[in-house]
C-alpha cells in the first residue's frame, strides 16, 4: 500500500511529464545525425512594436542535396552565421538547431500544459488534509485522511495535556 499526499502527487505527476519528454528528446539525438548548417535569408514580419519575428532558415548538405528547414521563432541569428544542426536522416526536413533554445525549450514549454491539467485536477479534487492510497487489492485507489500528529498526551488518569 501506497499513500501519496497531494504534494507528492504533484511532484511525481511533474516526474513523469520530464522523464517522457527527456527520455523522447534523447532518443532522437540517439538516432540523429549532427552536422553544421548556415542560416539563410528569410522573410521577417514586422511585430506590433516595430521590430521584426521570424524563424532562421538553416540550409545544410546531406546526402548530396540541400536540405532547408526553419528555425525556432525568435532565435536570433544572423544571415551567414554556422550553426549547429541535428537531424534525422531519414528526414531530414526534420531538423532541429542544436543549441538549448533551439532543441530543449520548445518541447519544454509544451511540457507547461500537461503540468497545468494535472496539477488543475489534483489541486481540485484532493483536499490538503487527503492522500491517495493506492494498493494491490480492491479499490486499487482510493481516498483517506491524513493521519495528524496529537501534541496532547494523557497522564493515565483521563486528563489530557498540551
């Protein structure tokens, strides 16, 4: 039998959506290839302050062609500049600039959602004073109250102490 506070429901709810995501993340570079690209002219859209977004267009070879892909948005990057590349060679459209906000950050703000619905409907349906037990035998989760901790003591004679 297991019993999880809310808080510890939290946090091994927030375990498990990294753990997915890293292990998913290193089993790409595990089958990818690396290479060097060179950031292209691109279009850039005006924003609504006056400064320009836009993805970097990365051009590299493989396979004696060459391969175009766009960028994540608002990596600044300048027209000739190398940058590293990782890739699946099997598509290589499916490529990605190797650096942490161009590989690791897209996937980790996708990890936001999952975080909130979870924490939203733990937060929601378990009280502070609940946990979750969990266990073999039917109910294989069920709701219980958190055992407190009594500061009182008796002295043997029906009275109680603080």
């Amino acid at each position: 039998m297991l019993k999880l506070s809310r808080s510890k429901l939290l946090l091994l709810s927030a375990l498990i959506i990294l753990i997915y995501y890293f292990i998913n993340r290193i089993s790409y570079i595990n089958k990818a290839e690396f290479t060097t690209g060179m950031v292209v002219p691109f279009y850039e859209l005006p924003d609504w302050n006056n400064s320009n977004i836009g993805s970097p267009v990365i051009a590299f070879a493989h396979a004696n062609t060459l391969v175009k892909f766009e960028g994540t948005q608002y990596l600044k990057y300048k027209e000739g500049e190398t940058v590293p590349v990782i890739f699946n060679s099997e598509q290589p459209q499916d490529a990605y600039i190797f650096t942490f906000m161009g590989y690791w950050y897209s996937g980790l703000i996708w990890c936001i959602w999952p975080l909130m619905i979870t924490s939203g409907l733990i937060l929601g349906f378990i009280r502070k004073n609940q946990n979750i037990i969990i266990s073999l035998k039917y109910p294989l989760i069920k709701k219980g109250k958190k055992e407190e901790k009594s500061l009182m003591h008796s002295d043997g004679l029906g009275k109680k102490y603080v």
